[in-house]
C-alpha cells in the first residue's frame, strides 16, 4: 500500500543528491570542482511535485494525493496558479498551494475525480527557474493507499479516536505594518495518549557526534545552511499531544508566524503572523491530535501602510 509513496520519494532524493559533503571523502579530481549536487542549499533550487497515491471516497469517488519537495532549506518558493502551476488535463487550478515551503511535505493536498477516471493520467507541472518537474497520476491498483492511517495497526485506543474539531477566529483584513493574531479553538477525546519523551540516552550519547571534514575535502561552500532538523534538535523531542499547525497555502509570499506549531492549551491555541507584502492570502489551521486531524481554510486581505 505504502510502496509507490517510498518509491516516488526515493526516486525525488535519487534526483536531487542530498548528500552531507562531511560524511563521504572525494576522489582528487572532485577537489578542485566539488559536484554542486552534493551540498545542501539555502537556495536557488528546484521543487519537485510528487504523486502519493489514490484512494476511495464515502461517495464512491476517487481522489489523488499530492506532495511535494521543495529542496531549498531555508528559501521558501512561491509559484501563483497559471503556466508556471498547473494540472492538466482540465482546470488548471485543483486547489494546489502556490506558497510552498522548505523541504519534504507528504499528502499536503487532494483532488477528487470522478470513479469513471479511467486510465487517464493527471499532471501536476511546476516549472521554477526555468525547469519544469512533473507529478504524474493514475490508477494503478497497487497505489491505493489509506491516506489517514497509512497502513499502519491500529490498536484498541486508535479505533475509539474520533478527530479533533477545529474552530478558527481570525481577522479577514489587515493593515500593514501590523501583525495577525491567529487563535483557534480546538476540542477533542483526549486520544491518543500522548506518548512520554524519548528514553533516556546510554551513558555517553547525551550529545550527538559532530561530523567534521577530512583534511583533503574540500571547503564547505557558504551556502550550506545551519538550521535545525526538522521534529528534533539533537534528539529532543517535539511538542506532543493535541496541536494546531499555521501554514500559508496562497499568497503573494511567504508568511512568518512567531509559532508554527502550537500545543494547545485550555482548548485554545494563538500565534502571530508577520506579512511582508501587501495582497491576498489564504492561510490554513491543521489541528492534529497525534493520529487525526481536523482542518479550516481562511483568507485574509492584507493591504499596504496608511498613506498619511
């Protein structure tokens, strides 16, 4: 079920050769012209659109699921609906996100099709800087998937839990050079328990190795990023139990939130978004429970400074 997500995500980092410089010596040649596909950017590159798989809807519909690689580590992309982004064949825009953010992001969206599809295919193009990548779906029966529970067994707890309920309270307008206040009221089961931290670490592995580069390697180019690792830093663990994460799904750019994602508390979760242009904004609030989710789309007009 879940083999056309690992092979698809496989064949994604086959592309893109994201492999840390530190850990592999180079041949002589390699010296004096390190291959630029080794190295981890802050930008500059590419995105790749990524087909997940398809599965059945209560209606007896269909729907495919989408993601996405965006292989900058610190720049965000942005591509508006149109040639540069598009599903063909039919409507151009099937609710994409034109806003899309660092790295990997796994079944980030769907599009419901008739259960008489077919064999046709459906294209999902994205072209940035000049290079277009393309998602391509069809139903392949080996590629139906769960997109909730992912295959995964489901123990006695899983099957009482019921999804969290997401209500969001937001301005619809915004004047800059303001902030966004973003609060969203959330109830829930309280399943599933939330796991306990990691375990504790055996005596000597309190801190992770660091790697460091032979004397022949070459230097490290000063593009390579030092941010840190998605979920973890140096094993910790992150937050746990009942969350709202805030993303920006369309936009004329990206959107900076002082928190991205939010434990809730007393049934209510708050952050602030910063803009830094003026325009139309579609923004989403995911409430996550640790198993399911529950999620709001809302749009809000951001216009520019008072003139005086």
């Amino acid at each position: 079920m879940n083999f056309l997500i690992s092979y698809c995500w496989r064949r994604v980092f086959a592309a893109g050769a994201l492999l840390c410089v530190l850990a592999t010596p180079y041949r002589a040649n390699a010296q004096a012209n390190p291959d630029p596909l080794s190295f981890k950017f802050n930008s500059g590159q590419g995105l790749q659109p990524v087909f997940e798989g398809w599965a059945y809807n209560p209606d007896g519909s269909l729907s495919m699921y989408f993601g996405y690689l965006n292989r900058n580590y610190l720049e965000t992309l942005v591509v508006p609906v149109g040639p540069d982004n598009k599903f063909e064949p039919g409507a151009a825009d099937r609710g994409q996100p034109t806003v899309f953010n660092t790295r990997i992001h796994r079944k980030e969206f769907s599009v419901k099709i008739p259960k008489d599809w077919g064999n046709k295919e459906l294209v999902w193009s994205v072209t940035v800087r000049g290079v277009t990548e393309k998602a391509i779906a069809w139903l392949q029966p080996e590629w139906q998937i769960d997109p909730i529970y992912g295959g995964r067994t489901r123990n006695a707890e899983s099957l009482k839990n019921k999804p969290p309920s997401l209500a969001v309270n937001v301005p619809s307008t915004l004047t800059l050079p303001n902030t966004l206040t973003l609060a969203a009221e959330v109830t829930d089961d309280g399943l599933p328990t939330p796991r306990k931290g990691p375990p504790r670490r055996a005596v000597g592995q309190e801190t992770p190795p660091t790697l460091k580069p032979l004397a022949d390697q070459p230097e490290i180019p000063v593009n390579v990023p030092s941010v840190a690792g998605r979920g973890r830093q140096g094993g910790a663990q992150g937050p746990q139990g009942l969350l709202v994460n805030w993303l920006v799904w369309r936009g004329p750019a990206a959107v900076t939130f002082d928190l991205a994602t939010v434990p809730v508390k007393d049934g209510r979760a708050v952050a602030t978004a910063t803009f830094a242009k003026p325009g139309t904004y579609v923004l989403r609030a995911r409430a996550n429970d640790g198993e399911l989710t529950d999620e709001k789309e809302f749009t809000v007009m951001v216009n520019g400074p008072s003139q005086h």
